[in-house]
C-alpha cells in the first residue's frame, strides 16, 4: 500500500522523468503502440525506486513528510545491514523522524552521526537552502544551524542547547553562521533562565550588532523577572556602556506607572561605586514623576528619590558631587517662533541638537528642592484638598512658601525662604496675625485643653525650646514663637524683621497693653518685649513708628528714656548707646529731626495731651543745658561740641 502510495506520488514522477529522458515515451505519440516496448522499462524503473539497494532516498523523504514515522524507522534500520547507498542522509532524515515522534536524544545522535559526511546530495540541498541568499561559510556550521531550527520546530529548548553548545566548540569565530549559533544558545538559555550561561553567550558573540540586540533583550528579560542581583552582579566586559544606554533608554522611554527602570539603574550604579551617576538617575526620576505624574501619591515618591540622591552624592567626591540636568527652555518653551523662515527653524533646531544646554546641581541644589517636596507633603497632609495645586509641576517656591504660612508650617516656611532666598517679611506678618488673633479671641485657651482648630498649628511648630515662666495661654505661646523667631533670625537681616512685625501689629490695631503696675504705667501698642528689642537695636525708628501711626504718648516716653539713657550711665544699655554724654567720652547722637516732629506733634494735640507736651519741653530744656555745661567743661569750640547734631531729613520723610 505504501509502494503504491509512492509511485502514485513522488517515484511515479521519478519513472516518468526517466522514461523522458531515455526517449523511450515520447510526449507527442500514441500511448498504444509503445506499451509493448516501454511497460517492461517502466516496471524496472519503478522497482529500481523501491528497492533497498537503491541509490536514491526519495522513498524515505516521502515517508517523513507524510508522517510514516513507524515504516520510515524500520526502514532505515533494515537499510543499516544491506550497506545502501547514502547512509548519512538516511540518517539524517531519521534523526528528524524520531525528533518527530519525540525520542529527542535519539534524534540527536542520529544528527550528530550524519555530520561526520555532509558531502551527499541530500544534505548538500538542505545546506543550500539554509543560506539561501547569502556568502556561504562553513557547512558544519550550516548544518548545525539546520538541526537547530528542527529542534525549535518541536519547542525543544534544551535540545536547541546542546546543539548550539557542540557547534560552538567546533566553528570558528570568523565563520558568520557561529554568531547565529552563539545569538540561540543565548535566547534559549535566557529563556530557561540560565542567566550566567546567557551571558557567557552574549560576551562571546562575534558580530557587534547581534551583540548589542542580546544586550537589550538581557536587560530587559532579567528586569522582568525582577533578577536585579543577578543583573548587576555580571562585569560586562566591553558592554557596560552599551548596557547603562539600554537600561537608561529603557528608563526614559516605559511609562512610570508601569516599569521602574530608574532603581534597577541605581542598583546597577552603586554595585560599581558610581554614586555620581546614582544619583543623577534617582534625581531625574524624582523630576519625572513630578512632571509625568501629578498626584498626590508621586510627592512621596519624589521625597524619596531625592533623599536616595542626596545620600548618593554625599558619598561622592567633593571635588565630583555635582550632576547636570539639562536647564530650562527658552521663553518660547522650545518651540520655533512664530513668522520665523524655515532656514532659521532648522538652523536652531539643529543648535538644540548639537548645543543642548545643561545646568550643574550641587548637593544644596537637591536639598533644597527635597524641602519643597517635603513642605508640600506635609500641606497635603493638613489641606487635602490642595491636591492638584500642590502636584502641579509649575508651583513656585514662593507659591509653596505662602501655602505653607497659610497651613501654619512656620518652622518649615521660614527655612523654605531661607533655602531659596525668599524674603522672610511674608512669614512674619503672618505670624503675627495669627498672634493677634489669639489674643482677639473672646475665649482664652489654658495649655492641655486645647481647641482643634486653634491649637493645631502651633503644635505643627517646634516650641519645645522655649520655656515659660508661668502657666500659659495659647496667645502666649504664639507670642513666645514669634519671639524666637524673631531673636535667631532678625540679626541676620538687619533688624529689618522686628519693623515688619511692629508695622503690622499697628495696622491690625493691636489693643493697647498696659506695661507695669502704678497708675503711671506706660501704655504702649506693642509688647513690651518688642518695644525693648526696638530700644536696644533702633530706637530712632521706633520713635517714628509710633509718631507715624499717631501713637504719641508712647512715643513721648520713649524719646524722654533715649534722653535720660544719653544722660545716665545706668540706662545707656537699654538703648544700646555706647557712651554717655561726658567730657571724656566720645560725641552722641540723638535723632534731633525726630524730636521736632515729635515736639510739633505733640504741640497740636496740646488740647488732648496736655502735660506731655510740657514734660517733652522740660526734658530738651534739661538735655541741651546738659550739653552746654559739658562744652564748657571742655572749652571747646561750638561748632566742634561733643554732641554731634546730625540731620534726619531723609529718614523722617520716609516714615511721615
């Protein structure tokens, strides 16, 4: 049945063929005379295609290719004793019948037998046909490649291994077919996750471009299966540029949300002791998250990457803490200018490409963006529904800053200002409102029965420092902050700060607080504390604020002290004057201009005030009679007396 299958197929058009060419069936005559002579001739031919003897392998590659497994098994074994023709293709064409029927280690001996002569027909042909197209090389390498894709036919990855194994021993590098050979043993045993066998696979490949494709599917197999320890453990010999370009491509190209390439390159950095580069790769992807990811939950995702990159470039070289990030856009946001000629459109995209603009951040640069990420986390916290404001990737310092005073962080707004050198005024008239409101507030807070919506932000501030003589009020407790800060920060600017909070306690109407215990007690609109800070620091601006704001008795008495302190050794320190009016001492100043604006004051509101006015005239009459008994004492000329007069034109204009 089989025979007849054969000649009715494959052998029938062998006999055919050969009747053709031995002209013994000519296409173009009757088919009736020529039986007698050519039936003979043909029942040879067929018989020859049958017979074990024969030299032809036709019957065994139709018995493979319409799955006679069994009869082509038998066949071949029987065709072993007789000593055929042929035997290596037989076989061949075994070794794929039996990787058919799955006894693939027998089909793999049958495979490496049949290699030992590839001069047959047969083999030749499949040879041929696996470089169809190309420069031939090596035929054991060839055939090789062949029995490769047989065994990937049938999903056989292991068998694919050893195939590949024995062809590398034996080809030469130069050989194209080897890096074929070298690019399976790579996928199959990554694929099986033998990941030191795949990479001695991937190293040892000769072609460059191969090379580079094995890399790539590496690093990306391996980040999969999360085998960080494995990837990094490998020294890439020759490769470490080309793999830190896949991972940093990869990272910059996957969706955040997805894949993390960012931490497997940070673990890949610092297993070589680049914490340069590791930080740099933390730190940009702390800005993409702020950039591609605008929700709450990136913030503390950002916090931790520039904390991971703070840390990183700590242990670096001072000399080489630094990373770049490639600066801002122009005003245009990178795009081309409207009405602008297409030669001058490409001539400055092409500049971008080849000049790229970059800006170097220290460790104070990653520290200070960490605190506005830090600030913003703890707004969150308190003021959810600031979400989308406070994720935005175009929220200023400033802006950060102000939300911040407006949640209560005085500690973190001021060290926020600090950081980016922002003015501290806005943190302080803030403070300062919110202590005038306590102290506005009908009901007054003992400490331990707090309010919650009173209490809250002063205990988001660090008060722990600050010791109280008696028991306290929440109003006390905000003043006793605005003190401190006021006391650490207000030397560093000048003084400037302590105006700032007098200023705005005077436009917020602050009730006037009556300082002492007799009936002649001073009666001022600031607290006494700030008042004493003014008189030790400037108490010629703070005779102005008061005669600004029309507050003149308080104005009155402290220009009578800055009198009696330049009279008095004993209050020289509470005015912070040096030296006291005296013959030996060296000249004083007193605000002169100040005095007569205060006097003219004073002399309009003689109706309302009228003992000030006298008291002030008494107190000059005495002080300028003071100076000229000391002139005297001195002889001295007038125009060289030790009291120096110096004019205030200027600063009394800025405050009238």
């Amino acid at each position: 049945m089989l025979g007849e299958l054969y000649l009715i197929a494959e052998g029938g058009m062998e006999v055919r063929a050969s009747l053709l060419e031995q002209r013994l069936f000519p296409p173009n005559t009757s088919l009736h005379p020529s039986w007698l002579h050519t039936l003979p001739r043909m029942l040879s031919l067929a018989l020859r295609q049958l017979w074990p003897s024969s030299s032809s392998v036709k019957l065994c590659e139709f018995m493979l290719s319409n799955c006679q497994y069994l009869h082509l098994q038998e066949y071949c074994t029987r065709m072993e004793h007789i000593h055929a023709e042929y035997p290596t293709s037989r076989k061949f064409l075994l070794g794929q019948c039996l990787v058919s029927t799955g006894e693939l280690s027998k089909g793999l001996s049958c495979f490496v037998q049949a290699s030992l002569c590839l001069t047959e027909p047969l083999l030749q042909s499949i040879i041929g046909e696996t470089v169809e197209g190309e420069m031939r090389d090596d035929p054991l390498m060839l055939y090789y490649v062949k029995v490769m894709k047989l065994f990937e036919q049938v999903s056989a990855p292991d068998m694919v291994i050893n195939v590949a194994t024995e062809a590398a021993k034996l080809g030469d590098r130069d050989c194209p077919s080897t890096a074929v050979v070298w690019s399976t043993l790579f996928k199959y045993h990554l694929e099986l996750g033998h990941f030191s066998a795949a990479y001695e696979a991937m190293v040892n490949n000769p072609d460059p471009s191969r090379r580079k494709d094995c890399v790539q599917r590496f690093v990306v197999v391996l980040t999969e299966q999360k085998a960080v320890k494995e990837l990094c453990q490998f020294p890439y010999t020759g490769l470490e540029d080309e793999v830190e370009r896949v991972m940093e491509n990869r990272a910059r190209s996957v969706d955040l949300t997805k894949h993390n390439y960012y931490d497997l390159l940070y673990c890949f950095y610092t297993s070589r002791g680049n914490y340069r580069k590791a930080a740099s790769v933390m730190y940009e992807h702390g800005v993409r998250l702020g950039r591609e990811v605008p929700k709450p939950t990136s913030l503390q995702k950002q916090a931790n990457c520039l904390v991971i990159a703070i840390a990183a470039l700590s242990l670096t070289d001072k000399r080489y803490a630094w990373i770049v990030r490639p600066a801002k856009l122009d005003e245009h946001g990178g795009k081309d200018q409207p009405g602008s000629s297409e030669k001058h459109t490409k001539r400055r995209r092409e500049e971008k490409r080849t000049k790229q603009p970059v800006e170097v951040l220290t460790l104070p640069d990653l520290e200070k963006e960490y605190l506005l990420v830090k600030a913003k986390l703890n707004i969150l916290q308190r003021e959810p529904s600031m979400s989308t404001q406070l994720c935005s990737p175009y929220v200023s310092a400033g802006e950060v800053v102000s939300l911040l005073v407006q949640a209560g962080f005085f500690d973190m707004a001021i060290q926020a200002s600090q950081g980016f050198k922002l003015p501290l005024t806005h943190v302080f008239e803030a403070l300062t409102a919110r202590c005038v409101y306590l102290s506005h507030s009908i009901a007054t807070f003992r400490k331990g029965n707090s309010d919650a919506t009173t209490w809250d932000w002063l205990g988001l501030n660090n008060t722990s420092d600050i010791t109280y003589a008696r028991e306290t009020t929440l109003a006390d407790q905000a003043w006793a902050l605005l003190k401190k800060y006021l006391e650490i920060h207000d030397p560093l600017h000048n003084y400037q700060l302590q105006k700032c909070v007098a200023r705005k306690l005077l436009l917020l109407g602050h009730p006037l607080v009556a300082q002492g215990d007799s009936d002649n007690a001073l009666i001022t609109a600031l607290p006494q504390w700030l008042v004493d800070n003014y008189k030790r620091t400037n108490p010629a601006e703070l005779l102005r604020l008061f005669i600004t704001f029309d507050l003149l008795e308080p104005a009155t008495a402290v220009a009578m002290e800055y009198i009696d302190a330049v009279l008095v050794d004993g209050r020289a320190a509470f005015f912070g004057v040096k030296d006291t009016l005296h013959a030996t001492n060296p000249p004083v100043w007193l605000p002169h201009n100040t005095f007569d604006v205060l006097l003219q004051a004073l002399q309009d509101a003689q109706s309302r005030l009228p003992t000030l006015c006298g008291a002030f005239e008494s107190k000059l009459k005495d002080y300028f009679e003071e100076v000229a008994h000391v002139s005297d004492t001195v002889r001295m000329p007038s125009s060289r007396g030790l009291v120096r007069i110096e004019s205030e034109h200027e600063a009394a204009m800025d405050y009238m």
